[in-house]
C-alpha cells in the first residue's frame, strides 16, 4: 500500500466570468491537510467548496497560488492513479456488478485486473459487501450504492481521498451509520481524507479537524481542531462535549452565512 501524501493549498484563488463580469469564488485559500489525516470542509451554500475540490484534485486550475499533493502538482498524481474521489452521487454503471464497478478505475488506467483480484475482494468486504459481489446497482439500497463507490475510490490504493458530499442523499439514520462505516475505512487504511460536508455532527465525529469557509468570496474564516481520540464511538453524538464543539462549529458557520 502506498504512503499517504499531505495536501498543501497556498495563496489559491479563482475567479468566473459571469454575463459579462468576474466573480471571485476563491480568495487567497490556504490549507494544510497532514499526511494520513481526516479534514472535513464545511460552508454555506455558494462557498466555494466544490470548486475548491475540483482544483485540488486537478479538474480545473486555479488563477493563482499553488496546490500540491507531497510535494508535487495535483495534475501529476492524479496521473498516476494516486487520488481516490467520491461524490453524492454514486455514479455506479448500472449494467456492472458491485465487482466489476469497483474495479472500473483499473480499467481505465489499463491495469491488470487479474492482479488486483484480491485487493477487489478486500474491498468489497471492507465496505460491508460481503455477499454482493455479483449483485447490480439496482439491487442495492442507496447506502450499500455509497459503499460501492468508496470502495471504487480506493481501489487504485490512493494516497489521499476526497469525498464529495457522499452521504448528503442519505436519510440521518443511514446517513449516521456510514459515518460509523467511514470511520472504520479510514482507520484501516489512513489515506489522507479530505471531506466536503453540509452535516456539522458528520463533520465532527469523522475529522481531526474542521475547516470552516465563508462566502462572498470564498475564503478560510477558521480551522477548528477535533480533539476526540479515534476510534470515536457512536454513542460521541450524545456526548456533551461533541455537542458543544458542534455548536462552536455552527456559531462559525452562521456567522458567514451572509458576509
């Protein structure tokens, strides 16, 4: 398995042309995600967090400033297969089996499935899919669909994960669990995690830390550091303390709803 990279943002911004005018989406965004860690990134609507992502994993280029990913351009190491990613929307092609949508990524890079027989195995029963390997995307619920596509964004052993909103389709009590189930995936692997959420308590319970960003432009407006030792349990969401941390962390999010 290869080692985790850090991702480093410095001085990033990006600007759109819109009807004729230039909105700045992104103003001056630094961030520092450590090797193996777990950040969450949270934000009112029109923040700026999914163009953040998209720069980030190389989908499109800042106007200035620089992202690197250990060191090297994100470009480069999404070149080679060294970035998982995940969205709300699972994306699963519904005439492949669990299996075979898992192992699409090594399709696509040419690599030999054959050889990755039993990774692709290992992650079918990582994600909790014992038993479905040969079940299509119709067959599944919703959560078991989300599982799939993590499982594909892990396939190519990445060194660092982006998940895109991937459970906000969910309802909270399935949404809670795969937290639980997130949580277990990344303890086992420890790929550097960066997680793009509306969810507060989501935000909490899986990150080391919480970055919270403001609109208008978009821009950091504070990092709040999640001092719950993993593994955290899933009785942390009754915990008092987790709630007072949660209320910190939407008491900053409020406060940039309308900047």
């Amino acid at each position: 398995m290869r080692q985790p990279r850090d991702l480093v943002v410095e001085g990033l911004t990006k600007s759109f042309t819109a009807r004729g005018s230039r909105l700045l989406v992104l103003d001056d965004i630094d961030l520092a995600c450590p090797a193996g860690s777990f950040t969450a990134l949270i934000g009112p609507s029109g923040c700026g967090k999914s163009t953040l992502l998209r720069i980030v994993t190389g989908l499109e280029t800042g106007d200035a400033g620089r992202v690197t990913l250990g060191g090297e351009p994100a470009a480069a190491v999404a070149g080679m297969g060294e970035l998982g990613v995940a969205f709300q929307d699972p994306a699963l092609l519904p005439w492949r089996s669990v299996e075979d949508n898992i192992s699409l990524p090594l399709d696509i890079l040419g690599q030999s499935r054959r050889s990755a027989e039993a990774r692709v195995a290992g992650l079918v029963r990582l994600v909790g899919l014992d038993g479905f390997a040969d079940a299509l995307p119709g067959e599944l619920s919703g959560g078991m669909r989300q599982r799939v596509a993590i499982a594909r964004a892990l396939v190519t052993e990445p060194t660092i994960l982006f998940l895109d909103e991937p459970f906000g389709a969910l309802d909270q009590i399935l949404r809670r669990q795969m937290n639980i189930e997130l949580q277990r995936i990344w303890q086992e692997r420890r790929t550097t995690t960066l997680l793009v959420t509306h969810g507060i308590d989501e935000a909490v319970f899986l990150a080391d830390r919480v970055v919270v960003m403001a609109a208008d432009p978009g821009r950091i407006a504070a990092v709040v550091e999640v001092p719950f030792a993993h593994p955290r349990p899933p009785g942390l969401f009754r915990d008092s303390d987790f709630h007072r941390l949660g209320d910190e962390v939407a008491a900053l999010l409020h406060g940039t709803a309308g900047t």
